[in-house]
C-alpha cells in the first residue's frame, strides 16, 4: 500500500472565523480528513502568527478557544485528524529560526501580504511580520507535509515555502518533503459584502463585511440583504459585476450547484429574491455548525483534553524533524 500523503493547515485565531475561510479552506480540512485511506491531516490554531498584530490577551485567549471550538463544530474529529495550537509544540518557533537563516530578506520583503500589513499597520512593522512566512513555512516542513488546503491568499506563502525547503535540502540532503498547495476551484477567495473587490478578512471592522460561521440565521440574511451588487438587476456571473459574482460564489459553494444553473434559475428574478436563496443557503449550511459549538464551548473540560491530546501527537512528529534538522546542520547532540 502507497503512503498516505500529509495533509497540514492552520488558521490565526482573530476577529471570527468567516464564511471565507469556511469555503475557501476549511471545507477541503474536512473532506480531505474523510478520506482516511489518502490523508493523514494535522490542522493547527496558529497562534504565534497571530502575534504580529497587538492583541488585547483576555480577548485573544477567548477567542482561540473559540475558534478551536469552531473547528470541533464544523466535523473535524480528533479521532481522525490531529487537531493542536502552534504554541504548544516548542519546535514551530525552532525551526522558524533555523530557516530564517535560510531566507532572503528580499524574499520575505516581496511577500504581498507583508507589504499590504506594513501599510496598514505603519507602526508597527516588527520583525515578526518580515519573519511571518518563514514560521509558516516551519509548520507546514515540521510535519513532512504533502498537501496544504489553503485559499488563494496564501499561495506565495506555500511557494516560499517550497524555495526554503528545497534550498536546505540543495544544501544538506533530502530532509523536508516538498509540500504542494491545495486550493479549491470555486470560493478560493470570497469578498467583502461590504466591498466585493477586497477580500472578506476576519478582521474587517465592518460587521456587515463578513459572515461568522457562527452568525445567527438572522444576522446572516440581514447581511446578505445589504450585501453590496450594482445598478443593474441581472443575475449572471460577469467580468465587473464584484458583487453578484461573489453571492453566486458562496451560493454554489454551499449548495454544491453549478454557478451556471444558479444563474439560470435566476437571471431575471432580481436581487431580492436572488439574495434571499443565497442567504437561506448560507443559514442552512451553518446552522448545524452552531448548535454543535454551542454545546462545545459549554464543555470546556472536554476542549482542553482534546487540545492536550492534539498537541502530543503533533509535538512528537515535530520533535522527530527538528531534531534531524539539527544533526544536519552541524550541531552537537544534547
Ligand atoms: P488565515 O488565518 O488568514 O486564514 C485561514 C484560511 O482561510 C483562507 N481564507 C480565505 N479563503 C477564501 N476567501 C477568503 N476571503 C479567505 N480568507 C482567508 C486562507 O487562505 C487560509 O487558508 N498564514 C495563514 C495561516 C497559516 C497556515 C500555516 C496555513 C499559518 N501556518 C500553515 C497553512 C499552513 C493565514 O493567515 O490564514
């Protein structure tokens, strides 16, 4: 028998986690750890990454538990996947110094996201922002990974990664396997409500921007209503048309229908009656996920033994690569 392929993804646990990272990575964690015989998956609240913006702690804190909760609530067994928080294994922060000295600072400077975050955040462009793609690329090469199931976002993140790892391995021998990316054909970056040419990011302080997966039905539809179109009233999918392609996105990504047969069925019904399916779509997909999270994050006993568990699985493959980094690289045995 082949191998199963490693499968690793993380996500930062800030703001809420969005209908965007539902349908443009979480859904493939799920349906990749269904397939027991291929994948074997590891996923991870990196919460080390989330350190390159101030966080208020007592928030911060909640909110991990929360979103690892979330991850509970969407399907994702402990039984089947290893499910861990970054800073629990000591070894992330490890090999994120050793391959920082394997990384240009005209590499990581190239990075869109860290030229966008500079932007943004004039001051505060910390050392951890430069060195962010680097601890990704630790993640991702502690667990000798196969497949990343991420949105588009992060893809020159994984191409990053992919150069580090090939480089060290160019200047030592075979020691990291080299991972590929995993992105999905439909929902790989879903927009803003608020401005469909942005990306929806689970730290937009417009509320009306993102949809939590754990939003209640109202809130989603009222969403939904608002969500920004433009002055014509045909629903099809068009260059220009930002905000009916996002909506026929999200409806075919929770419905598992043809972007083409949603149009069709509704091309000349206006955007009321479109908005309305698309929002009882979305309520519908996410409303089991909230009842099941409810119930979870009134059980914190059971989250922190899950975690414990989680995070031994994962520090032992992880301690297992580091420590055969560490011999290649010449240091001397403790
Ligand atoms: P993060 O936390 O921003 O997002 C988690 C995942 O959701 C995807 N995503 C989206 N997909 C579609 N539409 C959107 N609007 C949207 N917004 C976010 C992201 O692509 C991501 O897959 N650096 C990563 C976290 C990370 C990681 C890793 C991922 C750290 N280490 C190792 C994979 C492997 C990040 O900030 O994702």
């Amino acid at each position: 028998m082949e191998k199963k392929k490693t499968v690793y993804s993380g996500i930062q646990p800030t703001g809420c986690l969005t209908l965007g990272n539902y349908i443009g990575a979480i859904r493939n964690w799920l349906k990749l750890q269904e397939e027991l015989e291929e994948y074997f998956c590891i996923y991870s609240i990196v919460d080390l990454h989330a350190l390159t913006t101030r966080q208020n702690p007592a928030l911060f804190r909640k909110t991990a538990l929360s979103f690892f909760a979330q991850l509970l609530a969407v399907g994702l067994d402990p039984e089947k996947s290893i499910l861990y928080f970054q800073s629990h294994v000591p070894q992330h922060a490890e090999l994120t110094w050793v391959l920082n000295c394997f990384t240009y600072v005209g590499e990581a400077g190239r990075m869109t996201q860290f030229k966008e975050k500079s932007r943004k955040h004039k001051d505060n462009i910390n050392m951890g922002l430069m060195s962010y793609p680097v601890l990704m690329a630790a993640d991702i090469l502690l667990y000798q990974t196969d497949l990343v199931p991420v949105g588009i976002d992060q893809k020159q993140h994984l191409e990053l990664t992919r150069d580090i790892a090939m480089r060290f391995n160019a200047a030592y021998s075979p020691t990291f396997t080299i991972p590929q990316p995993y992105i999905p054909k439909t929902g790989a970056k879903i927009c803003s409500l608020s401005d469909p040419t942005a990306k929806m990011s689970k730290s937009d302080p417009d509320e009306n921007a993102t949809i939590s997966i754990i939003d209640p039905p109202q809130a989603i539809m009222n969403k939904i209503k608002r969500a920004v179109t433009d002055c014509e009233s045909v629903v099809e999918y068009r260059e220009g048309k930002h905000g009916i392609n996002n909506l026929l996105t999200i409806f075919s990504a929770v419905s598992g229908r043809s972007i083409e047969d949603i149009a069709d069925e509704y091309r000349n019904k206006g955007y009321a009656a479109f908005k309305n399916a698309v929002g009882e779509a979305v309520v519908e997909e996410l409303r089991p996920i909230r009842e099941r999270y409810e119930k979870l994050m009134a059980d914190k006993e059971y989250l922190m033994q899950v975690i414990r568990s989680g995070d031994e699985k994962a520090d032992r493959i992880a301690r297992r690569t580091l420590s055969k980094v560490y011999r290649k690289i010449g240091l001397v045995e403790r």
